[in-house]
C-alpha cells in the first residue's frame, strides 16, 4: 500500500533511456541530458526532426522499463515544449504482457515548465480482448508531435521532460462518533480501484433508507451482476464486486 508520492524518474542522468520513433528522422533526432530543470540540476531534452510525408501520424517514442508499486491513480510530469500542440501518451503493459494506454487529456504547448497530470483510470488496451492484471510496467512515453501538413517540409523543434512521479490516493481515515451525519443527497461514487483485478469497491450514499438496487452492465447494456437488491439504511455504503 503506497500514498501520496513517488519518483520515477529525476532525469537527472538520461543514458538508462533509449529513443525510437515513426515518421521523424532518427538520424538527426535525440535524446540528451541539459541543465534547464523544474527540479534538481538536469532534465531530458528530446530534439526532433522530420520532413513530412503526408501521414499525420508522427510520434517520438523514449522507452525504458518501470515497474510500478502498488495501485497508483496518476502520473505527474513537468514538462515543457517549443509551443506546438504536442500530445503525450504513456504505454504500460500488465502481468499477463498486454498493452495498454492512457494519453493526457490536454495539449503539451507550454513555453515554460508546466506540470502534466495523466489520468490512470482510464487505461485502454490495444487490444480490446486484453485482461487486465496487476502489476503494471511503464513501457515508454510517446509525443505525438504536433505538424503543419505541409508536404515535403522539414519540422524540427525541442520537448523538455523532468520529475516524472507516479501519484496514489490519498490514505483516509473514518471517524465514528455519537452521531452519523446523513448523506443531503443520493450519490454513486467511481469504484476504486480502477482498473482492478479481481475485485473492486463501490460507494454509495443514501438519502433516505429504503429498497436498493445495485447492477453493473456491461458496455452494450447487458446486465453483469446484481449486487444488492434489499432494502438499506440511509448513509454511507461500500459494495465489493467480484469479477
């Protein structure tokens, strides 16, 4: 059980990193140690070049082997770019070696070292026939490098990464005392962990006590499980589903 969190990488020593990549020239493009850092004294500079060929699909790839401890929620990574609309993907593969995928879900345009938060709850597999098991490993980071489609141009430009960090959810603690505070409304809360393997929580509040019903559907709206079908309090209720 890990909180709070936990370092990756520092960047300050870049020769354990390797450097691939899909429509950009690997010859005139690398990887390197500079001291332009958000923490500590050096940082990894990616410096890319490509003529574009008329496919849009242009990624920088740097790879290396993570291991990751525990359950974590999130990735943090300071970053900073030659203001282009880059997007950042991290790859993992499980226990069972699938792929999988989670992309940060705004643009890495910033002129200055910015942090980068990608969301680990909503990790997609390559192959959608994929299940999943824990532990997870960091396989590479990819750069969807931002081009303007202008066939036959050269594109080059620089992307900083420093303090990559994996985040985890933060330790709390229940406090019981004379009286128990009633929920103001009906909540359904995100089960946790997600992904998990096999079993996960589900919370939920209750207004009001009465009959409960609680299903899980699959993604074409099959029903999976009933998990309760009863008649509750009201208050505060967790609800482990066994997959």
């Amino acid at each position: 059980i890990q909180t709070g969190t936990e370092e990756i990488d520092s960047f300050e020593d870049v020769s354990s990193w390797t450097m691939s990549g899909k429509n950009i020239d690997l010859n005139t493009s690398s990887i390197a140690n500079v001291d332009t850092a958000s923490e500590g004294t050096s940082a990894l500079k990616l410096n890319y070049n490509f003529t574009y060929g008329g496919d849009p699909d242009i990624w920088a790839y740097i790879e290396k082997e993570v291991v990751m401890f525990g359950i974590s929620d999130t990735i943090l990574i300071d970053g900073k770019t030659d203001g282009k609309k880059h997007l950042m993907d991290f790859f993992f593969v499980d226990d069972n070696g699938e792929e999988y995928v989670t992309r940060l879900k705004r643009w890495m345009d910033n002129t200055e070292y910015d942090e980068y938060e990608v969301s680990l709850s909503n990790l997609e597999p390559t192959n959608p026939f994929s299940t999943f098991y824990f532990p997870i490993t960091l396989k590479k980071i990819g750069l969807k490098l931002h081009s303007d489609k202008q066939q036959g141009v050269q594109e080059s430009g620089s992307i900083y990464l420093d303090n990559m960090r994996f985040k985890y959810p933060t330790e709390s603690s229940v406090s019981i005392e004379n009286e128990i505070e009633v929920p103001v409304d009906f909540d359904l809360k995100q089960n946790y962990p997600n992904p998990f393997n096999p079993t996960t929580n589900i919370s939920f509040n209750l207004k009001e006590s009465g009959l409960t019903s609680l299903k899980v559907y699959d993604m074409i709206g099959r029903e999976v499980s009933t998990l309760v079908s009863e008649n509750l309090s009201s208050g505060s209720h967790v609800v482990t589903f066994d997959a």
